[in-house]
C-alpha cells in the first residue's frame, strides 16, 4: 500500500487522518484499510533538532544503567518499530473515543457509532476513503468485563463485515458474510486475562490480546436509493456489557484512566512515552518477551516511567537517531517487499498474532501503508498511478482505459469495486456526474464490447453520452486509484495469494 499504499480507518477503505495530528499522508503510499490506508510517519528527521534544543538534563538514577551507545541506539531504532502500530492505534482512539473536542470523536468506550452515509470529494479527514461500504465502529473498554457484539441477519447477496482489531494491530477476528454467515447472532469479546465461560447463546468468543479494542463494520451499499436498507442493518448492530445482556447486576467499574493528550508535536519527543503508557494495557505475548527486555533498558514498560525529558542529552541523540532509523527501516520495507503486477501494487501486510509472528518491521509497515488493513481473504487492494509503459498517470495529459475480458472480471464471492482518487491529496474528487467509483453492482448498466468485454473509460471530460455509463471521472492532475476485491475468492482464478495469484489485474492503458 511501496510509497503508494492507502491508509484508512480501515485498510484502503479509508483511514482517519492523523496527519494533523500524528502523520502527514505520504501522497504515494496508502491503504487496505477497513483500507483506513494511513500515510508516512511525518518526517522524523527533524527529531534530532528537537531533541537538540531541549537542553541538558542532570543524569537520572535510571540513565547510570543506561546501555552503550550503540545499543541504545539499536533498542531505540527496534522499540521503534515495534511501536508505531501501537502508538498509531493510541492516536486513532484517543480521537474517536476520547478527546469529544477532536473533530474526530465517534463514541464513547462500548457504544457504537453508525455512519449512514458514503464519503464524497467533501470529505476530507480519510485519505483514500472506502466509498462503497458505510461504517460503523466501536471502540471497546474490556477492562470491567467482556462485551456482546449482537448483529441482525443480512439479507444473501450483500456483504458487511466486522473487523476486530486490538491495540497490537492484530486483526484477531471477524464476524460477517464471510466468517459467520448471514445469520443474527450474539458474540462476545473479551480481553487478555479473562477467564470464563461463554453463556448461553453466544454463538463465538474472540480474545483481544489488549485492554482496548477496535470493532469496525462495513455495510455494503448498491446505490443511493439504498441507503434506508443499509440504516435499518446498521440499527440492528448492537454493543453491551456482558452483564446488560445476562440482565445481571454490573461488576465493578474500571479504574479512570488519564488519557495523555497526543499530536504530532508531542509525538516527536514523547513517542516511547507514549508506547510506555499504552503497554500497560498489552500482556507481553511469548514472542515479545525480547523486545520488552530491550525497551526495559531504556525505561519502557511495565513498571516503568520513561521521560524523555529527564533523559541526559546524549541519550536523548541515542534514541532520536534511533527512531530515524526504525523510521527509514520501514519506508525501506515498503519500497522493496510489495508486489507489482501489471503496474498495480500489492500486498498482505494484515492478520493476527500468528499471522506476524514477532515480524515487527512487517507490522509497522502494514500500520504505515494502511492501518487497519483487512486480511487478505476479507479483502484485497491492488493500487494502481502508473501505465502500461511505467508513466505515472495523469488525468490532464492523456485518457485512459481499462479493459476486463469476458470472464476475466475480479474473482471475487461478494463485489468488486475500483475508485478514482487525487493522486495529491489521496480524497475523491469533484466531478459533474458525482461518481466516485465503479463497482460490480453497475455492471448491468454499463456497456460491454461485441466480445463481452467491460472497458472503462478513465479521463477527466466525459467519453460522450453513448460511453458514459463506463465512464470513471478522473482528475485533471496526478491519478491515483485503488481496486478493492471484497471477500476474494481462493479457487482459480484467484487473486489469491497476493501478488502470485492466477488472476491479475488488467494493465492500465493510455488512450491519446
């Protein structure tokens, strides 16, 4: 998603923009998101003047027990990496379910928040926003006690999904079209030390490896006439405490918690603060007991009190030409471990614990070019801004198309979709006949060749009335566009495993 993935609350779905806050969009690289694609950490080059400036410190007790240099600069650059996800998550929450005056702010703790709409070009806080499925989330509190997710039955032929993801990134379980079926049912999330027995009428229990977690939802949307089924979906989504749903009395509360305030600025100097507050809510996993050792000589962790400020100027350097160097680590990463198949780009870059299995550098770089990013098999997000002959695409120079042979349509078992964005500004754009994308459920409206053949016409002025139907608006600049195969399917043809299937997708041809 190399220096051109999208980021989103959800993977290439679209993904909060913490860039004036945290992260600036990297205008080539994006998302899976729910594809929420999120871009490049903003340029941490300039850590080490803000670390220059902030004076001297008298050593602590801790800094006497400090590392060498080379290695606290290694435990700086590897808790680095290992972090960012992490810290990333903080400030998507922090947004959505605490700060009420962010502009962001969803819900609180164990409520949801529907969105009965899709985005449009006046949306401008998501980078390559998702505008096929209207989203839903839900920020959960585990802490008390575990929390009933209840959803309604779906109709056969719309797909939604519900993404559980906790403050690793870890992508630890799903409900929806694929996972459970279209059946109502009642399932409960709990966090990483409860014990117990799951009662009567749960039909799944899922583990959050964290205290906090993330439950997003994506309802799919054939048209604006559709709107009203997808609210009447949405109000059947419902989210409570385990004891509101038994009817029982109410364990005791979780502690308050005092949420440190985070933003880009604070982030440059206060980052592995942040990570030490965070991981008092993360049980150490059997694969990061190395890692937490490491960050442990550096005062991160539990137990701990890490305070750059405190820390004598030195250290300071150490650690801020470390965080530069996890950061180029991971920009690296993205530029050389993604596939490219006929000039679109791909990767699966998102799952569980097991998926990653102690990968940290694979984890930060799926947080960077899409936090929140689907699995694979839930969905997948070839990205294309280059032609057939390797040229980035360009709305005010040429036109192009794109031609699906017969038979040769994205494999998919729900729906297919490809969306045009700025290929600046990574967000929809403005366009006379307000269409953002073309999707699979058009299909019956649009023409096909005499051979069966789908060609979209990809330009910025319209083809003409007799090949509007066809017609993807682009914008008069840079293009940037993202194909979303929702629930792919794992027989051949597939597009499955990413980047080695045996289906690809079509080259994007220039026209004039």
């Amino acid at each position: 998603m190399a220096e051109r993935s999208a980021s989103a609350v959800f993977s290439v779905g679209g993904v909060a923009r913490l860039p004036e806050r945290i992260y600036e969009p990297n205008r080539q690289q994006q998302e899976n998101g729910m594809r929420h694609r999120v871009s490049k950490l903003k340029c941490l080059a300039t850590l080490g003047l803000a670390v220059g400036v902030a004076g001297t410190a008298p050593p602590s007790a801790e800094a006497q027990d400090w590392p060498t240099i080379v290695e606290a600069k290694e435990i700086a650059q590897e808790g680095f990496i290992y972090g960012l996800p992490i810290v990333m998550n903080y400030a998507v929450m922090y947004e959505y379910a605490v700060d009420r005056n962010s502009g962001q702010f969803k819900a609180p703790f164990n409520e949801i928040k529907n969105e009965a709409r899709v985005f449009t070009y006046k949306d401008t806080a998501i980078i390559t926003p998702n505008s096929d499925t209207p989203y839903s989330f839900a920020w959960l509190d585990l802490r008390a006690e575990p929390i009933v997710l209840s959803v309604p039955a779906v109709e056969e032929g719309r797909y939604y999904a519900v993404q559980l993801e906790d403050g690793n990134t870890y992508n630890y379980g799903y409900i929806g079209t694929r996972a459970t079926g279209r059946e109502a049912g009642d399932y409960m999330v709990v966090g990483p030390e409860w014990q117990g027995e799951a009662p009567k009428g749960i039909k799944k229990v899922f583990r959050s490896s964290t205290q906090f977690s993330l439950a997003g939802y994506r309802t799919q949307l054939f048209g604006p006439d559709d709107m009203p089924n997808v609210e009447r979906i949405q109000a059947g989504y419902k989210v409570q405490p385990l004891s509101q749903y038994l009817g029982t009395a109410a364990p005791p509360a979780a502690p308050t918690i005092d949420f440190p305030r985070i933003d880009k600025d604070l982030v440059k100097t206060n980052f592995f603060e942040y990570l030490d507050f965070i991981l008092q809510f993360a049980p150490a996993e059997a694969n990061e007991t190395d890692i937490r050792a490491k960050l442990a000589k550096i005062g991160v962790g539990a137990g701990k009190t890490f305070d750059f400020k405190d820390l004598p100027f030195g250290h300071r350097i150490e650690v801020g030409l470390g965080m530069k160097d996890g950061d180029a680590a991971i920009r690296k990463y993205l530029d050389t471990q993604q596939h490219e198949v006929n000039g679109w780009i791909m990767s699966s870059l998102f799952g569980n614990s097991e998926f990653f299995n102690g990968d940290w550098i694979k984890r930060a770089a799926g947080a960077v070019a899409g936090i929140y990013g689907n699995d694979a098999v839930e969905a997948t997000y070839p990205l294309a801004k280059h032609d057939s002959a390797g040229n980035e695409l360009d709305g005010s120079k040429h036109n192009y198309t794109l031609t699906f042979t017969k038979g040769e349509y994205p494999p998919v078992n729900a729906f297919w979709s490809i969306t045009m964005y700025d290929g600046k500004t990574q967000l929809l754009i403005e366009n006379p006949i307000n269409r953002y994308l073309i999707s699979s459920p058009m299909e019956p409206e649009m023409k096909k060749g005499e051979d069966g053949s789908l060609t979209l016409y990809i330009q910025k002025d319209s083809p003409g009335p007799d090949k509007e139907s066809n017609w993807l608006p682009a914008p008069d600049g840079s293009i940037y566009m993202v194909m979303r195969l929702y629930w792919p399917k794992t027989e051949s043809p597939s597009i499955l495993p990413v980047g080695k299937g045996t289906w690809q997708p079509p080259v994007v041809q220039t026209a004039n």
